[in-house]
C-alpha cells in the first residue's frame, strides 16, 4: 500500500446513470408503438422504408465521420433516431430512393455539416421531411389511406379532408384517427401508440411534459380561435389526426432544437401551437406542424438569449435584491 | 416541524453505508508521525511554535496564526517535533507542516479537559477561547469560527442557522454525533445562543435522519426560540445559501455574506467543538470521520485524532479489500480527490471515501446535447451550459457578465449532465481566476 497510484480529478465524484446513449434508446424505445402501430397500418411498405431509411441514415453517419477522420459515433443511437423519425414522417407509398436522399440531407447537411450531434439548429427528420415535400412533392405528400378497403374516407388525410371538403367527423372517424386507421405519413395516424410512447418518455424524465401539453392545449385553443370551415368545429378531432401528436412529443422536443431555458420552453410551445393553427386555418396546406417546428426551432437562440432564469440573490432585471 | 427545501438541485444515490455505525475511536498506533500542516483554514496561515527535537504534549498549541481571520493549530498527541517541511495537504494546497513523532505516552497540557461554566465567562473570553482553541468551520470551508461568531458590530445576527443537512452522498457524521452526543448538542445550541441571546436559533436536519430530529426535538422542548426544521433530502441543501433560503425564506443577495441579512449558518461539529473548548477545555484536536467506499473491509464512523495519515487510519480500522482507484477527502460532489495516502487528516476532512475504478472512475466528456439539465437543476439559477462554452473560448469579460461569479461551486450540473460534460470544473477554474481578480459584475 505504500506506492499506490491512485486517480485525482475534479469534482463532483460521481455523475449521474443517465448518458446520451441511454437517453437516446430511450427515445427509440418509446418510438416502438408507434412503429409498429404504421406496419400494422401500412404493412410491409412501411417496414421497408423504415428498414432503408435507418440504414441509409446510419451509412451517411458512418461515411462523413470516416471521411472527416472523426470518432465513428453510431453507437450513440443518434442516427438511429433521426432515420427512424424520418421514416415515421414519410407516407408508406414513396418510392425507396426518397428515405435515401432525405436522411442525405438530414445526417449530412442538418446535422454533421453544422457541427454533429447536440449542434443541428433545427430537427433533421422534421427539415428533411420538409425538403422532400417541397422537393419532390409529385411523389412524398401521396398519402394512402391506411385499410381503404373499409375506410369510408375518399380524401388523402383527415386534415385535408376538413380543409378541402368541409368533413365532418363522426364518432366512428373519432375512433379510426385515435388507433390510426387514417391515412398520414407511417408513424402519425396512432393517437393512442404516440402517447403510449410520450407517457413513457415523460415517466423516464427524458422530456417534460410541459412542451408537448401546452403545445396541444394551445393548439385546441387556437383552432378554436381560427375555425376552418363554417360547418362546424373539431378541435379533438384536429388535435388526434395529422402529425402534430408526433411532433408534439418527439419531434419539439429535441434538445438542441429546442430552448434549454424552463420559460424558454413555455413560449417556444405556445408559439408552435400558434403557428400550427395559422398554417392549418389559413395557408394552402392542410397539415402545419412540421413547417411551425422548424420555424420556432430558428427561434431558440433568441429565446435562450432573452428567458435567462433569475440569477439567486437577484431580481429578474439582474440587479442584487433588496 | 416544518418542513422546508429549496429550488432546484439534484437527488445524487445517498450511499449512506454507514449511518446505522456508531462512533468509534481510533488511536494513532505507536509508530506513526502525525503532520499538522500550517494552513487548514481561510485566511492568514499559521507560523510555527515549535522547532525541530521539541518535546510537545497533546493538546499544546504549536502554531499559531497573526492577525483576526486566522486561527491556532493544537498537537493531538504528546511526542517529539520531527520536521518541519512542506507537503501536499488533503486540499491539493502546498502547505508547510510540522511533523510529530507520537510517543503514546497521551501527557496532556495542565487543564486539558478541566470543566468550565460558559455562563460565568463573557462573550469577549468565550470568543478567545474559541480563536485559542483552533476551531474552524469543520463542514469543509475551514472559515475561522470566532470571526464568523464575532460579525460586524453593524451587522445584526437574527437567525441563528446551525447545519445538520448532510446532503452530501456517502457521509454520516453528523447523523451520529447528532444521534449519539445529543446532550452536548443541546448544550451547544444553549451556549450559541447565549452569544446572541437576541436570535431565533434554527437545526436544519434532512428528513432521512428522523431519528436524529426526533431525539433532539424530544430534548430540546425547554430551549425558547429554538427550532428543529426538516428538510427534504436533496442536494446541495447545507450548502450556506440554500439553507438560509430553505429556513428563513430569504435569498442571500448576490455579492452579499449571509450576515448581511441577519443570518449566521454553522455547522454542527463546529458548535460541538465549540462547546468542547469552552465547556471542556479541549482544543480542536480530533474530530469524526467517515470512512466508506467500496474498498474498505470495515466502513464506519470515527473519533480520529487531526494530523493521522489517511493510511495510517485506514490501516487501524482494517485496511483495504483492494486498492483503490480514487480517494476523496470530503464528500462526492465537493470533496477533493487525494493523490497518496500519506496526506493528513485536516481540521476539515469530513471523511475518506476509497472508491473501486467501479465506482470513482469519470465518464469520457462528450458533445452538449443541449438538454438544458444543467439549467433546471442549478440552485444558483445559472446557464452551466452557456458558462462552460464561455469558459472554453476562454472570454473572462463574457464569464463574469454572465454570471458566473454567481456560481456556488455544488457541481449539481455536471452530476446531472447526460454528456458528462466537466461542466463545474471549467466554470470554477475561471470563477476563481476572477474572483482573485475581484472581478464582478455590476449590481
């Protein structure tokens, strides 16, 4: 025991279990109903393009850390998650090579171009989404009704339905867009398998449940503010179907897409829910939650900047309390 | 019993192994040199007494400190002076220390241990014998105690805080001396009351140690103005600020001392220390110390004299199961790792935690996910996250107008950073560069 070596180091001694791997399997955990829940609906359409894009966004991944000589980090789950949302963000009718090129945009240019993991400004499923709907719109917004053999509905997605045609759901559309009988990109026609999957990411600690309530109370409240046809109003009905359950609670919630400040947080929700409504009520496209995403996700440096929580010992104005 | 807490802060696994071990003594063995370094306190450090082949007693004063904040320095053993040298103290400071071959044969100072009445003594006399007796603040911070007890005259002390928090994971001291040394605690409070016979005197107790609140409630009920508080366990509740705003609902203001706003916080082996050199005329000599981890045979609390060598007390209680790979002095989250286990028990040492490469080694640093942890469960307010970019693009103007001066060093935020990001260590290193630089910022 006289010439032992023993390891110094600054404090604190011990850190909590948690890493970003844990978090980020975490994440992905909590994605399993709603991937299965899109298989079930789509079939083995959506397997496949879930198989291609996960592994597409895990190739790019691999590719630029090879040839920027960095560490190869897919082990962090990282690329996992952003293929997996993609493809839960993609209708099960795209042709194969559309996953392919958005994960090239999300892991390449939103994510490792600015810096890699915890540095892309905005989501990359959600932006890369967003590409392919502007970019190759004749092919990525076909979305097939889930099971339209049964269904009654003649329209694409229930929000295009309500914008279009004047729709007015019956109890039966009620329970088709809460299981997820709908059309709709993979992963956002399930009300029910998203908010299994939000309950468990908020019984984990991984998200609060602040961002994804007050953006769905704020939306019910907008919607009602800006009705969108003059046969009625459905706000439950609006709040179940299209993606904003998925965005809600998997795609606002992103960390570095999102404030880090507590009031940060309250007002990048409630803007988003604003945003929603205004595009679902008043712009040309009848879904809005990916658009009201990434534009609230331009404003977290700002937010960040101006919500700094109250130093102890001062007042919010920074000045020394009395 | 109220019940009170504080905003923020992290729920660290408690590891209190040891909190159901009474105390018990630990005597130097025959062969041991025990080294007294000069400086285990804030402020001025101690100049030597002795010199080297002086025979000196236990509990004789070997260094004494010039000026008001600095303190006196006591031999726990009676022996030879060996040595007086420099060393690397339990701190990571080099300190010189005065080196004393023990030679068991405990000759005490005249007086050692005579009983004294504290009521027949003035504030002035017990305030000298608290300076004399080499009491500093023993939670850790090492302030000399008779100038915290002494503050400004025109500061006005109306709460007397007395921290029995021990948020800190692993330790269990002041659970049993508040357990075991009950009446001398109450008699502790009655004479720190006295001091200021004008203030509301407040325990504050996490309520994981029930027992103890129980018991001291049970026979404080005599003692006016005198309240045990429950806190809810959460860390860093005895950290000074946190406490005072968990008891008296009052922040400190920034930039301010705790007696700015009538508050005075001590510890609770302090005022044990206080009482035993007032009422009992014993110097600070010894003190408890837990000693836990994962590599110890025999984990629990003792009575250890100051000046032992961590392997030498490790040796007498048991020894090792293995060799450890970390071992911290203090706690897990404040505490600082020691390089070898020559280095003395200081005044301040809480305990010696020996943790396996299981358990003390650190995660690698990765990249911020920006998850904004850091934010939510600083107790200062803070953005740890914002202050470490500030600190690595190495800007001290932008640290210090981000408050980072603020900072009360609890390491909460790298404790809970996802990314194991060293989250504290950046933001202290630059708050202690500017803080000597009396950099701060405009209120």
């Amino acid at each position: 025991m006289n010439n032992i070596k023993i390891s110094i180091s600054s404090t604190p001694h011990i850190r909590a279990k948690h890493t970003i791997n844990s978090i980020m399997l975490d994440v992905l955990i909590a994605l399993i109903p709603a991937t299965l829940a899109g298989i079930y609906f789509f079939g083995a359409n959506a397997l496949l393009r879930i198989i291609i894009s996960i592994a597409s966004a895990m190739g790019f991944e691999y590719l630029f850390q090879k040839g920027t000589k960095q560490p190869i980090t897919l082990n962090d789950y990282s690329a996992i998650l952003t293929g997996l949302l993609l493809a839960l963000n993609l209708s099960s009718t795209v042709p194969l090579w559309v996953p392919v090129v958005g994960n090239l945009f999300a892991i390449i240019i939103v994510k490792q171009l600015f810096g890699g993991l915890g540095q892309n400004f905005m989501n990359p499923a959600l932006a890369a989404r967003v590409f392919l709907t502007i970019s190759y719109a004749a092919v990525a917004n076909n979305y097939l009704p889930a099971d339209s053999a049964v269904d009654v509905l003649t329209y694409a997605t229930p929000l295009s339905a309500i914008k279009f045609n004047d729709f007015v759901p019956s109890f039966a559309d009620y329970k088709d867009v809460f299981w997820g009988n709908v059309g709709g990109s993979v992963g956002e026609t399930s009300a029910f398998a998203i908010i299994i999957g939000g309950l468990y990411l908020i019984r984990k600690k991984i998200i609060d449940w602040k961002i994804p309530v007050i953006i769905i109370v704020s939306v019910l409240f907008f919607s009602f503010l800006f009705k969108r046809n003059d046969l009625g109003f459905h706000p439950i009905y609006e709040a179940l179907s299209g993606g904003l359950l998925l965005g809600a609670f998997f795609m606002a919630t992103d960390y570095s897409s999102s404030p880090i400040t507590p009031l940060g947080n309250i007002i990048f929700a409630v803007c988003i829910g604003l945003m929603i409504s205004i595009i679902r009520a008043f712009g040309s496209y009848p879904e809005g939650v990916a658009y009201a995403i990434l534009f609230m996700n331009l404003w977290v440096p700002i937010l960040d900047r101006y919500t700094k929580p109250r130093v102890f010992g001062t007042t919010r104005g920074g000045k020394s309390i009395e | 019993m109220k019940i009170a807490t504080f905003k923020r802060g992290v729920h660290p696994k408690d590891s209190k192994l040891t909190a159901y071990n009474t105390i018990k003594d630990v005597l130097p063995n025959l062969t041991c040199v025990l080294k007294y370094p000069l400086q285990q306190h804030i402020g001025a450090p101690c100049k030597p007494l002795v010199v080297v082949g002086d025979r000196v007693l236990k509990g004789q004063k070997i260094a004494e400190g010039q000026g008001f904040v600095t303190t006196s320095i006591h031999s726990s053993v009676s022996g030879e002076v060996t040595k007086i040298s420099e060393i690397i103290n339990a701190t990571g400071d080099i300190s010189k220390a005065i080196f004393i071959q023990n030679d068991n044969l405990e000759e005490t100072v005249p007086n050692f241990g005579d009983k004294r009445d504290y009521l027949s003594l003035s504030r002035d006399e017990i305030l000298a014998i608290v300076k004399d007796s080499g009491i500093v603040g023993l939670g850790g911070a090492g302030f000399p105690t008779h100038v915290k007890l002494n503050p400004p005259k025109d500061k006005t002390i109306t709460n007397i805080i007395i921290n029995g928090a021990e948020c800190e994971p692993y330790l269990t001291t002041d659970h049993r001396v508040m357990l075991e040394n009950t009446d001398r605690l109450i008699e502790s409070i009655k004479l720190l009351m006295h001091l200021f016979p004008n203030a509301k005197c407040s325990l504050g107790i996490e309520i994981n140690k029930l027992d103890a609140i129980r018991k001291i409630e049970s026979l404080s009920s005599d003692i006016e103005n005198f309240e045990v508080v429950g806190l809810i366990p959460k860390y860093p509740q005895g950290a000074e600020k946190q406490l005072i705003l968990a008891i008296t609902d009052k922040e400190v203001p920034s930039g301010s001392l705790p007696h700015d706003i009538g508050c005075l916080v001590i510890n609770v082996d302090t005022i044990l220390a206080v009482q035993n050199a007032v009422c009992n005329n014993v110097p600070l000599i010894e003190r408890i110390l837990t000693l836990t981890g994962d590599c110890i045979v025999n984990p629990g609390n003792y009575r250890v004299r100051i000046g032992s060598s961590a392997k030498n007390i490790v040796e007498s209680i048991g020894g090792l199961k293995e060799e450890p790979f970390k071992v911290i002095a203090g706690g897990p989250m404040m505490g600082k790792a020691i390089h070898e286990l020559q280095v003395p028990l200081s005044k301040t040492t809480s305990s010696f935690i020996f943790l396996t490469e299981k358990s003390g080694k650190l995660p690698t640093e990765r990249n911020c996910i920006r998850c904004g942890k850091c934010v939510d469960f600083c107790p200062a307010g803070l953005l740890p996250v914002e202050l470490n970019r500030i600190v690595l693009d190495n800007n001290l103007n932008e640290f210090v107008q981000s408050d980072g001066v603020d900072c009360i060093e609890c390491g909460s935020c790298s404790y809970i950073c996802p990314s194991k990001r060293h989250l504290a260590q950046s933001i202290r290193a630059f708050r202690r560069t500017a803080l000597s630089k009396k950099l701060r910022k405009e209120r």
